[in-house]
C-alpha cells in the first residue's frame, strides 16, 4: 500500500507536474476520447439543432397552452359559483305609463299588450312600434324574436317581431289555443261544433294547412305546440273511457317526411290515467310534455319519440316556466323545508336541482345558468348547481326582469320606468 508521509510536499509535486505538463496530457486525452466516441455524440449539425429547437418551442407552446387552460377553468368554475352581493343603477329611464299592460320579454326588448293595443320598446325604453286594437282576453305565447298575440275565445292573431307587426291572422270559428314558430306560423286550435280543426297559418295570415279532429276519433285537443322552424307540431288530445281519462301526444311532421302519413302524423304516444294539458318545444328536436303526474321529454327533429318519464309525485303542480335550455316546475311542496318545490331539468330530462322555497314568486325566467325568480317587490337568483346567487328587495314595482347578454346585467321594466342594473 502506498503513503505519504509529507501531505505537503506530496502535494507541491503534484501541482508542479500539472503546470508543466499537465495541460498538453490533458489536451491529449481529450482529443482521444473524441476521436473514439459515436457520430451520434458528436457536435450536432444544423439540422439537428434547429429540430431541437423546434422541439424546444413546441414544449414551451404546450407549456403556455397548459397554464391558459388552467387559468380558463379556473375562471368558468369562478364565474359560474359566483355569488352577488352588490347592485349598481347603470341606466334608468322613464316610460309612458303602462298600468294595465302585461310585459314579456320579446328577444331582448320588451313587449307591451293589453285589450285596448300593444307596443315594442327597446332596452332605453324607445317605441319601435304600436298597434291598437280591441280584445277581451289577449294571450301572448312568444317564441324567439316573434311574438302571437291572440283573443283567446275570439277571432283574431297578431304576429309581430321586434321591428314592426307581421300580420294578422282571422279565424271564423272561436281560436281555444295557439302557438307561434320563431318564423312566424303559428298553429291555432279553431272549435266547432262537432269537430276541431288545427291550422297553420303564416304570419300574414294565409292558411297553410290543417286537419280536423273530433272526440270519437282522436279526442279533444287539449294543448298544442309548434316547433321553432315551423316543421313538427305537437298536439295533447283528451279523452275518456268510461270515467277514465286518457291522453294522446300526437306529432305531424309539415315538411317532406310527413307527406308519406296519413294526416302528417308522423308518431305518437297514448297515457291511460293520465290529463296532459302543456307542452312545447326547446328548440327544432327536443321537448317536453307535462301531466297532472309526469313530466315527459322527447326529442327527434322529424319523428320525435317519448325518450323519458319523471313520475312527479301527487304534489299540485303550480306553474311552468321553460327556456330553450330548461324547464322548471313549481309545486305545493307542503314540507317542512319549504311551502313551495322548484324542480329544474335540462332538455335531456336531467334534473339539475330541487329547491324548497318559502315564498311563491309569479315569475321564473331563465338566463346564463341562473334561475331569476321574482314579483313585483322582490327577486332572487339560483345558481344551476342550486345555490343562492343574489336576494334582494326591488325599489319599485317591477314588472319583467329580462336578462341580457351580458352575465349580471338585467333590465327591469316598472309601469313608469325602465333599470338596466348590474350585479357584482
């Protein structure tokens, strides 16, 4: 085994053979083992460097894409929990009084009708349009950017849009029911004395077609709805056997598919025991139907087809609200949480939640994943996941809450006053 004994001069030596010759040696080796090692270890060439580079910018592109996408759901799940906590006037302008008119949303601006006329005002609560005229029972069913103003036992239909009045449609037998296509046709139930007739009619009031029924042969027509493009028609008929009653959906196709089937009827589905007296459309081939126990959603943009059924309980069922996305159903819940049940699904049938409520609102609309329910003096906002966004009392009677296309901005229509406020 080899020592050293002096440390120092041990390493003195050590240090002088470096200097003197330690650098031409090391030059050397380094040269060998060049000479010995692969291409593949060698310096790369231009080719291989600018691969690499693009490799290089490729990851750094992915990298960026990553933290963006990170940052974006981030942001949805902030932007769709997001609670209100405060309200901001952004505009407010006076109207005309309109005590005695009713207001619907009609696409963004706001729809005024009553038995003596009907006006169209923008979000600055600027008439588009009026028209006068004289109902005893005037019924708007609206559908888009298109609005069916009606006299339900009477004889004539406006169809009016945003911009001017369409047309109207005139009837000579009593109009029981009707609804309006984004693009104007509206379909009428028409009563005789023996049979019902279903029409089509466009917007200037030319009849397009039709078909009668009668109780023998298919029931009375109990509620009727027409798809947004004006294609499918959905009709609820009522009848009896003995004391029991039975309902039909019925669906008749207007366009090419329905002229292979007798009278246009395309499908449809009986419910013994059971009274359907609402349906509609979400969009050109998805709806849903409700009973006095069911709730019914189909879908199908030629031959729909009953896809699901929620049984619903024996709980009254209060009212309906729908958008092209959702329904709700308010019941009498009678239950210890709550004197009031929400139930909400999506057009799928889905049931996104169910809400006990102390108070019964007159309204429910639909916007931007949030329930906005209110009445004249106060408004509340849920959240599709169920939850309280926002509650507050109003500082005026308020008749429409319209949501825009902005999240946390609505308008809010009075008899005398038009609010675009904001929600932070």
């Amino acid at each position: 085994m080899a020592q050293v004994r002096d440390f120092n001069s041990y390493k003195k030596q050590k240090t002088k053979e470096r200097i003197q010759g330690g650098a031409p040696a090391q030059e050397k080796q380094t040269r060998e083992r060049a000479a010995s090692q692969p291409e593949s270890a060698k310096a790369p060439t231009e080719e291989e460097a600018r691969k690499a580079k693009s490799r290089k910018m490729m990851l750094r592109a992915l990298a960026v894409l990553a933290v963006i996408a990170l940052l974006s759901v981030i942001a949805f799940f902030a932007w769709r929990d997001k609670v209100y906590t405060q309200m901001r006037v952004a505009e407010s302008v006076g109207i005309t009084d309109t005590i005695d008119a009713t207001c619907v949303n009609l696409n963004g601006y706001v729809l005024q009708y009553s038995r003596d006329g009907m006006n169209c005002m923008n979000s600055k609560g600027e008439v588009i349009w009026n028209r006068t005229y004289e109902m005893q029972a005037p019924v708007a069913e609206v559908c888009g950017g298109v609005a069916a103003i009606g006299d339900f036992n009477g004889r004539t239909i406006y169809v009016v849009d945003t911009t001017a009045p369409l047309g109207e449609i005139h009837t000579n037998l009593p109009i029981r029911g009707f609804h309006v296509a984004s693009q104007g046709v509206v379909a009428v139930i028409l009563d005789d004395a023996n049979v019902t007739w279903i029409n089509l009619y466009d917007a200037e009031g030319n009849e397009l077609a039709g078909f009668r029924t009668s109780m023998s042969d298919s029931g009375y027509p109990f509620s009727v709805a027409i798809s947004p493009n004006g294609l499918l028609v959905c009709v609820s008929f009522l009848s009896y056997e003995g004391t029991t009653a039975k309902t039909t959906l019925a669906f008749y196709n207007f366009g090419p598919v329905g002229q292979n089937h007798t009278d246009k009827l395309v499908s449809g589905f009986n419910y013994d025991d059971a009274i359907v007296p609402y349906v509609r459309f979400f969009d050109d081939a998805h709806g849903y139907a409700v009973s006095t126990d069911r709730i019914l959603f189909f879908e199908g943009d030629q031959m729909p087809q009953v896809t699901k059924q929620t049984f619903l309980g024996t709980e009254e069922i209060r009212s309906v609200y729908d958008s092209t996305d959702y329904v709700g159903i308010v019941f009498s819940g009678g239950s210890d949480e709550g004197a009031f049940r929400l139930q909400v699904y999506d057009k799928k049938g889905n049931e996104q939640f169910v809400r006990y409520l102390d108070h019964e609102y007159e309204n429910i609309v639909f916007g931007d994943r949030q329930v906005i329910l209110y009445d004249a003096d106060r408004w509340r906002i849920i959240g599709l996941d169920g939850e309280d966004k926002y509650e507050a009392p109003f500082d005026y009677s308020v008749k429409v809450v319209i949501p825009t296309t902005v999240r946390g901005r609505f308008l809010l229509i009075g008899s005398e006053r038009i609010q675009t406020i904001e929600l932070k």
